[in-house]
C-alpha cells in the first residue's frame, strides 16, 4: 500500500521513502499505465465500469458505419470493452499530420486502426504515440501488425472449385490494379495453379485493357483461342461481356468471383470475410494496447484471414463433396521431370 501510495503522488508516504521508492521504480523501468490506474480506481470506488480508452479507426477517403471491415471491427471493439471511433481523412479537409495528432490525442485516443487505401499513407504522425494495427495491403511503409486479406489461397481455392465442377481450360482475367493491390499474390497464385496442373490444361492470362466493346472483342478472341470453360475474375461487368460474346453462363463457361460483395452477390466467389477482418484487426490491437506496445515494430507480423466459397449461380453444382486439389499427383509428375 505504501508503495502504491508513493507512486501515485498521494499523501501518508514520507518524502525520503517516496524518493526511495522511485529511484527503485525508476531502475526497474516501471511506467504507471493510466489505464490500469483508471480501471482500479473504479475497482476501489465500487463504480459500474466505463470505456477508458478509445480507439480509432483512420480510413483514407470516406467512412460509412456501412463499411464492413469497420463494422467488424467495431462490434469486436464494443465487445473488448473499447470505443472505436471512425475518422475520415477526407472528413479533415486535408488537415495536416500534425494535426490530425492533436485531434486524435485529445479524444483520448490510444490505439489506431489504419486503412490506408492507397499506396502510401498521406500521414506521417509520432507513431510512439499509439498502438498500431494496418488492414491490407496498401500502405506497406508502415512498419505494423498488419490484417490482410489470403488473396493467393483465394484464389487457388476458386481454381479448385472450377476443376471439381468439371473445368479444365481455366483462365483469368486479371485486372492490373487489383493484382497490384493484392502485392501480386493473384498472379502469383496463378502461376503456382499453373504449375500443378498438366501442360495442355495451362492457360495464359488475359490482362484487363481498356473497356467497352474493344475489351469484349479482345475477351472473345481469347476466349476462343483457349477454349475457356472456366473463368476466373475480379470485374462486375464480365457476364455482360459473356452475353454479347454468346456464352451462356454456367453452360459454357461457369465464372467464380474473387471478392463477392453486394453488386456480384448472386455470383459464386469467394466471401471476403471483411467484418473478420476488422474483428481481428481489433483483436491485434487490443492486445497491443494492453501490453503497452506502441508506434513502429522492426519485424511486423501479418495475420491471413481466408475467404469462403459462396455458392452461387454463374457455376453448376459440384458433384462431389471433396475439393479436387491442384497437387493431386503433382508430386508424381515433378520427379519424373514432367511438370513442363
């Protein structure tokens, strides 16, 4: 009791003890969490607990409590015991790093959630300051604990679904920007899905360039030259490019989505999990907070969460329950030295 009393500056502690009592707390490297003194101050007094620390989730461009991975990220918040905040930078009228620190701290603020949504984070704030935690892949300067997106078992898995629905001239029509944005794991995945699989099933892939019908006219001709049965893609418009070309889906061609959403949800795809995302971004975050780890790390960890396969219309049904795995006999065919 004494030594709490020194350390929290109250009366009945002599002044010789209490300098005793710090220098001894000063070379164990002892700090006071206001936290924790918060929380026993309310143990002590018998009052119902209240939110002590806030959190903040700091998107680039607009927020909406619509946004699913803020969603997911602020039920697990409010289930922890924390109030996550959502802050727009484009709510800020480009107020400078400087500050939006200011903004932050004063709402007492510990903890921040960062969705970049760009390449670079426009901010560059005293990171020391908070708790940090970075959702996808952008943004990729900042030295966090990080909550990504598995885009490469993503899409390996839609590659699976296709060969047990039946389809084995798969290809993919890749947009560039989201394969950037994925940091190449789409088309890295493609790669490893073309390498287990036998040579006269590979299927080079089809760069998304330009639109309308140009972009048709070149779709179908590659379309054409591979025999496509099976299509892989991360665009809304592409069963409207499909019917003008004459393909009947799934009859033809069965396609499966990379990200189902509201605009494809009666698509099969892959479900993102996006609210699991800002769970667990939460769930990182929290755990920071509370052992005090603040700002930049040197060797960041990130945190994979898997999709799901939706089931949907624009593939048939699969006839068998089990997954048809890529490597089935790719073992087999590598040391015979046939896998090219």
């Amino acid at each position: 009791m004494t030594v709490s009393r020194a350390l929290r500056g109250q009366t009945g502690v002599g002044d010789e003890m209490r300098h005793r009592i710090e220098q001894a707390a000063a070379d164990l490297g002892y700090r006071r969490s206001p936290l924790v003194g918060a929380f026993l101050s309310q143990i002590r007094s018998r009052r119902t607990p209240a939110t002590t620390c806030n959190l903040a989730f700091v998107q680039v461009g607009p927020l909406s409590e619509s946004n699913p991975i803020f969603r997911g990220a602020h039920a697990r918040a409010l289930k922890l015991g924390y109030h996550l905040e959502g802050v727009s930078l484009e709510d800020l009228h480009g107020a400078k790093s400087p500050k939006v620190q200011e903004i932050l701290l004063n709402r007492g603020v510990h903890g921040l959630v960062l969705n970049p949504r760009a390449t670079t984070f426009p901010l560059a704030m005293e990171w020391s300051k908070f708790s940090l935690v970075v959702v996808g892949r952008f943004g990729m300067e900042l030295q966090a604990p990080r909550v990504s997106h598995a885009d490469f078992d993503n899409l390996i898995l839609c590659f699976e679904q296709l060969r047990s629905r039946g389809c084995r001239r798969i290809g993919i029509y890749l947009n560039p920007y989201v394969d950037e944005e994925t940091r190449r794991e789409f088309s890295g995945a493609w790669g490893a899905c073309q390498m287990a699989i036998v040579p006269r099933d590979r299927v080079s892939p089809i760069i998304r360039t330009g639109s309308g019908r140009e972009a048709a006219a070149v779709l179908g001709r590659w379309l054409e030259k591979h025999k496509i049965d099976g299509l892989i893609v991360h665009y809304v418009e592409m069963l409207s490019h499909l019917n003008r070309l004459g393909y009947k889906v799934p009859e033809q061609i069965q396609v499966a989505h990379l990200h189902i959403g509201e605009d494809v949800e009666d698509w099969s795809g892959i479900e993102p999990r996006y609210e699991e995302i800002g769970a667990c971004a939460i769930d990182i975050l929290a755990s920071a907070v509370e052992r005090n780890e603040r700002g930049l790390v040197e060797s960041p960890h990130e945190t994979l969460v898997f999709g799901r396969w939706h089931e949907g219309t624009t593939t048939k049904k699969c006839p068998s329950k089990e997954l048809h795995s890529i490597w089935e006999g790719f073992n087999e065919r590598l040391s015979r030295g046939s896998t090219s």
